[in-house]
C-alpha cells in the first residue's frame, strides 16, 4: 500500500529542545517525527498507541 504523506504542522518548541529530541531520539533509534507521533497517539489514547522508547539517561 502507497505511503500517504501527512500534512505538515508547525509546533514552537525551543531549539535546546528541539536539538535534544533529534539527540534523544537517534540514541533511541529514531526520529523526532516518529516520537512526536507516538506521544500524539498515547495523549489522544488511541488503540495499541504506546508511549515510545526513551534512550538511557546519561550519568
């Protein structure tokens, strides 16, 4: 099945942690877009939505 693409939204965050998600999220094996969609299916509860993976904290 083709890959629809989703339409873009504008979310403000700072770019300290705009910069630390794309960190966070290539530690965890992803990418920010992808987390972004995981927490929106948590928040909304969506069915089978889980939160996503968070890599380790540092020391």
């Amino acid at each position: 099945m083709p890959r629809v693409p989703l339409p873009q939204q504008t979310v403000r965050i700072s770019q300290e942690s705009w910069d630390r998600l794309g960190e966070n999220a290539d530690a965890a094996g992803t990418d920010r877009s992808t987390v972004i969609r995981q927490l929106v299916d948590w928040y909304n509860r969506e069915r089978g939505a889980i939160l996503p993976e968070r890599p380790p904290r540092e020391s």
